[in-house]
C-alpha cells in the first residue's frame, strides 16, 4: 500500500513536472536581456511553475530558418518592429492569442496581430568623455572629423537609424526623412565610412564606448543609462533622439506557443513592464506602468524628452526593408 502510494505520488509529481514544462526566450543580450530576466522570467515561473530557458542574441536569419525548416526552438523573441512587420506577412509569426495577453492598456503603436510591446527606445548620441575633447551636441558633429575626431560607432545592421541620422547631418529636416533618399545617405556616410566601427549588438555598443575603443556612437538610450548606473564615464545628448520600439513575438510553429503566449501576458502587465523600466532605463510599453513606477525614474526614460524626438516610420522600413538591406551590405563590403 505504501509503496502504491508512493509510486502514486511520484506519478503525480512527474506529471506536474510534464505540465509546468519549459520554453525558450531569445533576447539581445547585456543589460537588457538580464533585466528582462529578472523583470519578466522569474515573475513568469514563480506564476507558472515553467520555466525559461534564455538564448540569444536574436538573429533574424536564424528564427526564419528555424520556421522554413519546420525546427523551431525559440518560442518568444525579442525583435524591432518593423521586422516584426515584415515577418507578419511573411507568415513567419503566429498571432497573439488576446484572450490571454490582456490588450486594453498596451500602448497601440506598439500592438499588432502579430506582435506586442517588448519596450520604447530612443537612439541617443553618447560619447566617452576620456577619449573626447569637447562634447558633441548633435548628429552632424558625428561627421565632423576635424572638430571631433577619434573612432565613432554605428548600429551594423539594416535597420532604421544610421541612415536617419546620416540624413539629418546632412540638414534634412526630420519632417522630411521619408522616404529615404538613399543617394544622399550614403554620400555622407562615405565621409566618415574609414572611422566606423560596427556593433552588433547592444552590448558589443557598451563595450566600445565604456574603454573608448570608439570616442562617439550611436547607441540606445537604455545601454547608456546602464553603463551610467555602473559609474562608467560616459555622456549621452537627447537631442533628436530617435524613437522605435522593440516587440515580442511567437515564431510560426513553436513547440510551447501556448507557454510563449502565457510568457506574453506576463512580460506585458503593469508591474513586470514598470520593473524592467526601472532596470532599464527603456520606457514601458503598459500605459498603466508608469503609476507604479518612481518620478526620479521616469524622467530618465525615451517620452520624458520628447522636445526635437523623431519618430522612426517602421511602416516604410517593413516595406522597404529588403531592397535597402541589399544596398546596406553591398556598400558596407566595399
């Protein structure tokens, strides 16, 4: 009887083991990822009894081969809207289940069928003040080698930003960004092309900065505020700062969609959203999170310097994306 029971009660703990299960959640890396640890993941499994095994960076190339192949292993990822966008109508997404991501308090430009809010950023101009002479004030000081010289850093991959800001050193008006005269971009990132050192990701963007490997950069908001709160030397200007925001989706075939949309709901309430916001330095996209979050806080955050922000139109690059990621790479290898 008692070995009965206790073969009962193994069964019954397996069982709620097979249940709870696990899921993978693939972010960028660095600071950001590890506050999405603490803010979301751990509230997830102490609510489900799941847990979430971390991964990353992400790469775009690898979550559409994941889904082609049919062998998908992540089942949330973190990604920029407009690939988000893209990827939608590609097929390469499952929608959001909205009967358990609660929706009424997303912020609605950064909700689709297919995608939710992961977190609002700004890009911000930071520099290292050991490896600089004078601060910098703006985007077109960024190509002015002679009053700023040194090694600067730019975002390596197509995608909304470099060409933005190219643009705007070049005194076209934020107004009139779009659509991107690409002729002209390229033109002017031509004059500093031989000072660029690439990031990949934000933490490669941390590290450049923090040693002074790169004396200038172009790097999000939240990276900076990071290193900032480490006591590194480094300074940062709102000035234009540029606005998009990161999304989470469910790639097309997940083994634990059901998981990942549970991950979802969590990762987008007030509370999580507020927590991540204050590790962070990335505004939240829950419009109830800010009431929970502390006004020293808040004022560091992307929507508490909205004077001269622009936003970047991840609707034309959803449908530009191809044809300029083309060119992208073609004048980089050159």
């Amino acid at each position: 009887m008692k070995r009965a029971m206790i073969s009962l009660m193994a069964a019954t703990l397996l069982a709620g083991t097979a249940a709870a299960g696990e899921m993978v959640f693939t972010s960028w890396g660095g600071t950001t990822q590890e506050a999405q640890e603490r803010a979301w993941a751990q509230g997830f499994e102490e609510e489900t009894g799941a847990k979430v095994l971390m991964d990353g960076p992400t790469d775009y190339g690898k979550l559409k081969a994941m889904v082609e192949s049919g062998n998908v292993t992540w089942d949330v990822v973190d990604v920029e809207m407009d690939f988000a966008i893209k990827a939608a109508k590609d097929g390469l997404l499952e929608p959001i289940d909205f009967s358990v991501v609660p929706k009424d308090d997303l912020d609605p430009r950064f909700t689709t069928d297919h995608a939710v809010g992961s977190f609002y950023y700004s890009f911000v101009l930071a520099w290292n003040n050991g490896a600089i002479s004078q601060e910098p004030s703006s985007w077109t000081d960024m190509f002015d080698l002679e009053r700023f010289p040194g090694k600067r850093t730019f975002y390596k991959w197509s995608a909304p930003g470099v060409i933005e800001i190219a643009l705007l050193a070049d005194g076209v008006p934020p107004e009139e960004l779009y659509p991107l005269d690409l002729d002209r971009a390229f033109k002017k990132l031509d004059t500093i092309k031989s000072e660029i050192i690439w990031w990949s990701g934000g933490a490669q963007s941390q590290q450049l900065i923090a040693s002074g490997e790169a004396a200038f950069g172009q790097l999000w908001n939240g990276r900076v505020f990071a290193l900032q709160q480490e006591g590194a030397d480094v300074g940062m200007s709102w000035n234009q700062n540029m606005t998009a925001a990161d999304v989470l989706v469910v790639p097309k075939g997940a083994k634990n969609k059901d998981l990942g949309m549970k991950f979802l709901a969590v990762a987008t309430s007030p509370t999580a959203q507020a927590k991540f916001a204050e590790e962070s330095g990335y505004a939240p996209i829950n419009t109830a999170a800010k009431a929970e979050m502390p006004e020293d806080v808040v004022q560091y955050l992307p929507d508490a310097h909205v004077e001269g922000q622009i936003d970047l139109d991840m609707t034309y690059w959803a449908e530009h994306r191809d044809e300029i990621a083309e060119r992208w790479y073609a004048w980089q290898a050159q």
